[in-house]
C-alpha cells in the first residue's frame, strides 16, 4: 500500500500549482482570449463546426482583431462529441491561458460538461450550438447566456403548429442523448397540450448508420406524424432513409431541428414541404443578407442559423466589452441582461435565467418549381415572438428568476 502523501508536500503541490496558475494569468494578462468548443468533424460539423469558426473570426476581424488595446486570441477545439474532451479542453483554457469567454457549440451533453467549468471558473458561456432547455432551467447559471435556440422554442414552434393543422398522432424518433431527450419530452407536453397523442417512440445512438429498424417501428405504430427528435447528419440519414422505406406516403415527416446546411444536403426534392422551425434566416434583413453574403465569398456556403449566432455572440460580447472598458465576467453579464441586443442576427434580451429571447421562425422548404435560385430554400410563414416559443417565467424553474 503507497504510504500517505506528507501534509507539507501536499502543500507544496498546491501552492506550486497556485503559482503555475498566476504565472499563466500574468502571462495572458496582455490579451483576450476566446475559446470554441464544438463537433468540427462528426455528425455535427457542417451545422456549426469550422463554419463557426469563421464566423467568429469575422467578428474579430470587424474590431481589428483587438479589444482594450489588446490582441484577441482565439482557441478552438473538436470535442468529438464526448463530453469529457469538451470539459478537459475547456478546464485546460481557464487554468493555462487565461480564457474570459467561451463560446460552445453543437452537442448538449458536451455543453453542459462544460457549462459546470465556466460556472465554477465565473466566465462567460456563450451555448450557440447546444439546445437542452436545462441551460435555463435546473441548470441555469449567472454566467451562462443561452443565444441561439432551444428544445422548448422548437417543441413550441412547430409541434405546436403541425398539431394545430391536424397532425394529432406522433411518434419519436430521437437521438439517445440529453438533447434527443429534451426535445421529444418539450414536444410531447406541446402536443398533448393541443389535444394530440403521443403513441411511441424510439431512440437511436448518435451518428446511427441504420434506421430501418427504428423506422418500421414507427411505422407499426400507425401515427400519422414522424417526429425527428436530432440533428445534424442522423436527420440527413434519417428523412434519406424514410423516403426510400416510402414513410412519407402514411406519416408527415416533422424534422423538430434541422439547419439550412441540411436542406442543401438533401435538396429541395427530399426536403420539399418540410415544415420546420429555425432561430434566424439570411433572408431576416439586409445586414443579415451582408453577412451570409460575406461569409459565402469565405467559405463557399450559406451560413447556418447556428453560424450566425456564433458571429452575434462574439460581436456583441467584444462591443460590451469596449464599452465597459473591462473583461470582468459579472459585469458584462449585467451589462448583457440591462441592455437590448440588436443585430444583423436578432432583436431581444438576456432574461435573468440566461435565455437570449429573440424571435424564431416557422419555415417551410420550397418545391424545386417554387425555388428561383441556388439557394432559395424555404418561404417564411410565421414570425414567432420570442416571448411566445421560449420558456415563460411561469413555467421556469431556474433559481435566478424566482
């Protein structure tokens, strides 16, 4: 049995590591630093992933890649979808370079392993790509601001909607993690709300390669909508798989997430009549049209909802910042939650649960007859107010709104 480490050598331990962390801080102390933590290569990736990256480079850029008098260092790393790489990564940045801002993207799991970091660390966490509603629930935190989208906004938007226009019997198929989780239990309670039923469901891994089996289990169920309760490539694979299975002859096919990269995978033929619910659209204003036209000539795609909102986060947190004349992460959050946001991406404010209420549209893909151009996609029909889709304080049951 290894003997008992000395009290003094333990002490000598966390007083060396004390000073590693103060020298790092000195060291750092001549910058800003904003970290990026998001699925740059898997399932994920072309919602978010380097697409984000630019996005947040180009808001750097806007300031002249500096704030304060002081270069802005930008980090990024691919957490793989594993929440333990996305809270090392993030833990490594706070401790060694001094990180005042992090800004995490796609994969709730992993956003919320981080989320517990910056809590404990009192830094900014910009959640752009990650949609459990916790973050502003159970969860919530005072340096947490949730910007992009969530599970209740898209369980309210188009479960709502779809249920309304007399799709009264669903079945889930959802991916089997926190997010998948969230979004079928929000859209449940919306359905049963509106007098619909729920009468199965079905849960499949992440970056699930086969969906037959899950589909004829929907299929026996005998609803009549198909809600696709993930994201990202398993929604690609999953609608690709429906329709060659011929499911969209008996069910409605509800993609309860899915981003404008994802319709240009699929195309309009696949896609076609897809009625669905998104945070923002290029087409929203002309600065908005700027800015996808920007990021086109960079990247050679149209942004994503999610890529806007990384752009938005980080412009806006960088312009409070200027004004504040400081870092502090208390003060910026106050700032942030007393002043009204209004950019090329949304028009709203941080709530004191954290949640940025904004509005959300109600969207329906184009037929490839319908469509006048390259990237003419979806026809808007519904502009959903913020106060409407996100959770209401009543409903809330975050500490910081009670």
């Amino acid at each position: 049995m290894a003997k008992p480490s000395h009290p003094l050598a333990l002490l000598g331990a966390a007083l060396l590591a004390a000073m590693a962390a103060g020298a790092a801080q000195a060291q750092n102390a001549d910058k800003v630093t904003i970290g990026f933590v998001t699925d740059m290569s898997s399932v994920y990736s072309d919602g978010d992933g380097k697409g984000g990256l630019v996005a947040i480079q180009m808001a750097i850029d806007e300031v002249g890649g500096k704030v304060l008098g002081k270069p802005i260092q930008l980090l990024s790393a691919d957490h793989q979808n594993k929440a333990d790489i996305a809270a090392s990564r993030a833990r490594e940045w706070f401790d060694t370079q001094d990180m005042q801002m992090l800004v995490g993207g796609t994969n709730s799991s992993a956003g919320l392993a981080v989320g517990k970091i910056a809590d404990e660390k009192k830094r900014v966490y910009m959640i752009t790509g990650s949609g459990t509603s916790a973050f502003t629930n159970e969860l919530c935190s005072p340096y947490f601001i949730h910007y992009t989208y969530d599970t209740v906004a898209h369980a309210k938007a188009s479960g709502k909607a779809i249920t309304e226009a007399g799709g009264k019997d669903w079945f889930f198929l959802t991916a089997d993690y926190a997010f998948g989780h969230a979004l079928e239990a929000d859209t449940s309670k919306v359905v049963k709300a509106q007098g619909g039923r729920v009468l199965g469901s079905v849960r499949h891994p992440l970056n699930a390669s086969d969906f037959s089996s899950f589909l004829l289990q929907a299929q026996n169920s005998k609803a009549k909508v198909l809600a696709l309760a993930n994201a990202g490539g398993d929604t690609i694979n999953a609608i690709k798989a429906a329709r060659e299975f011929g499911i969209d002859k008996s069910m409605q096919i509800t993609a309860l997430l899915i981003f404008s990269s994802d319709i240009q995978t699929l195309g309009l033929k696949q896609t076609q009549g897809l009625i669905y619910a998104d945070n923002w659209h290029w087409e929203r204003s002309p600065e908005s049209k700027k800015f996808a036209e920007d990021f086109y000539a960079k990247t050679g795609k149209m942004p994503t909802s999610i890529q806007a909102s990384d752009y938005s986060a980080v412009r806006n947190y960088l312009r409070i910042v200027q004004k504040l004349g400081t870092t502090d992460a208390d003060k910026v959050m106050a700032e942030f939650k007393s002043t009204e946001l209004n950019d090329m991406y949304g028009r709203g404010r941080v709530r004191p649960d954290g949640r940025y209420a904004h509005d959300m549209y109600l969207l329906q893909v184009k037929s490839p007859a319908e469509s006048k151009g390259k990237f003419d996609y979806f026809k808007v029909l519904k502009t959903l107010p913020g106060e409407e889709v996100f959770t209401t304080k009543e409903e809330s049951r975050c500490k910081l709104w009670k």
